[in-house]
C-alpha cells in the first residue's frame, strides 16, 4: 500500500504546493481522495495518468478539496480510447455538485463531439456518482473501503475513509477537529493522513492582514491542529501519521518546525513535506 500526497495545499495558492489530494496505490488500485487545484499535474508527476484512476472519494464539498474534478472528467473522457465512467464516492450532496459540473461542461461536449466522430459514437462524458454516509462500506476492486464521520461543522456532511486492502490500512481524514468518530476510523491504521493547521501561524497571518482577520479566525475552529493530529495517531494506536494540506502554506526549511509540534503526543512515524511526499505500509 502507498500513499501519496499529491496537493499538500490550502485555499491559498501557493506556487509549489497543488490542492488538496491524495493517491492510494493498494490492490492493483488507483484510489484519490479530493481533488484539488492542480490535482492532474501531481498524477503526471506520480505516474498515475488519469484514465488510470480507479475512483475517486471526496471528503466533503468545500471548493477546495473538489475545485479540479472537472478536469479529471474531462481528461479521463478525452484521453482513452473508449472511455469509463469516472467513479465518485461522496458524502449527500455530490450528486448535486456533480449534475451543475456537467451541466457547466457541456459546451465543451458539444466542441469535442462535433470535431471527434470517435468521440461522438462513444460512449460519452460519463460519470457514476455513490452518494455514501458513516457506517457505509464499499468495494473498489479487492480494496475495502469504511466510511466514517468527521466534524468540519458548520460543513456538512462531512465523512472519512478507511481503505483496507492486502492487510494494511489507511485512514484519509478530510478537514476535522479530533472527534471519537474520528478515533475509531482510525483504530489500529497503519497510515492515518490529517489536513492540518498552524494557529500560531495562523494568528500571525491576521496582524498581517487585519481586514481578513475575522475570516481568518473562523478557520481556527473546524481544523484538527498539528498537535491535534498527532493526539488522535496516539488515541487510535496508528503507526504512521501524514500531514498534508499545511495552513498557512509550510515554507521551504520549516518542516522541523512542523515535527516539533507534533513529536511531544505521537513516538510513531511522522511524515511530511511537499508535493509527492510518500509513505508506505
Ligand atoms: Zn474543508
Ligand atoms: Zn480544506
């Protein structure tokens, strides 16, 4: 099983750092969750074209963690042969989201069905979409995937993934505060992954941009901190724990900085770092 990060990023756009997502590589399995800006790019770089993508899981509807599904419908539909549908898994409310993207998408049909007679007697532009809540299970080929709840309120819903396969484990959290929900998705994981944040950086960011000091504040209370996921590794007995989705944005050289806050409340392995940064189980 391999984990890689493949948009360590935040809202803010930051010139090294993609949006949030992440690939698992399990059971002949190509597995991403989210999908955020530039998520096609770190699949190139990963080596993971996009026709390639078993499924996609989203954690939940903010703009950030779903800003590029668009693309990868569309590259999927453009770049094969005969195309599948790209698989969606998400919480209520995707179907939704997912009905207005292809609604938005179709002048871009239109032009490619008119120019391309391969395309145009094809099977098309499609997508399959499995709304899912806490407590479903699925199946993406011989990996097991868990559903589990999560606390980003007032956001919701917003669900978790366990991804069991070859008897290992990983836990894709999405954008939570520590919540027992939380704790027993993880139970036991080998690799549990956290989008974290900073308040002492944070709070630096307000004095340094009074008038978004308000808005700013307000991310404060529905992000697990780098401490906050490291107390949950310990809680649920993982042994790695990934951080990813870094705000404010983790600067080249700071990464010790990172660790330090986390290595007081987790003695397992810590990983982070950039785009692409990988872990194994
Ligand atoms: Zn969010
Ligand atoms: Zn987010």
């Amino acid at each position: 099983m391999k984990v890689t990060l493949t948009g360590t990023g935040s809202p803010i756009p930051d010139p090294h750092r993609a949006g949030p997502s992440t690939l698992v590589q399990c059971a002949g399995q190509n597995i991403l969750i989210d999908c955020g800006r530039g998520v096609a790019l770190r699949l190139a770089a990963a080596g993971v074209p996009v026709p390639f993508l078993s499924a996609i899981l989203v954690t939940h509807l903010h703009s950030d963690h779903i800003t590029d599904l668009n693309d990868l419908v569309t590259t999927r539909w453009i770049l094969t042969p005969e195309a599948t549908p790209t698989i969606i898994y998400g919480p209520v409310g995707m179907k939704k989201v997912v009905d207005a993207m292809m609604a938005m998408l179709t002048p871009d049909q239109k032009y490619r069905h008119d120019h391309h007679a391969d395309l145009r007697n094809g099977p098309g532009m499609q997508v399959v979409v499995h709304e899912v809540s806490p407590g479903d299970e699925f199946k993406i080929g011989d990996a097991r995937v868990i559903v589990g709840r999560t606390d980003h309120r007032p956001v919701t819903p917003t669900i978790g993934f366990r991804i069991e396969a070859e008897g290992k484990s990983v836990v894709l959290a999405g954008d939570t505060v520590p919540c027992s929900e939380l704790d027993d998705l993880c139970r036991g994981a080998d690799i549990y992954v956290q989008t974290v944040l900073r308040p002492d950086l944070v709070e630096l960011v307000k004095q340094f941009v009074p008038a978004l000091a308000s808005r700013t504040n307000d991310i404060l209370d529905y992000h697990s901190s780098v401490e906050d996921a490291a107390k949950t590794a310990t809680r649920a007995g993982v042994k790695t724990l990934m951080l990813t989705h870094y705000v404010p944005a983790m600067q080249a050289g700071q990464e010790a900085d990172w660790l330090a806050l986390a290595t007081p409340h987790f003695t397992g392995k810590i990983v982070l770092g950039s785009d692409l940064t990988t872990a194994e189980a």
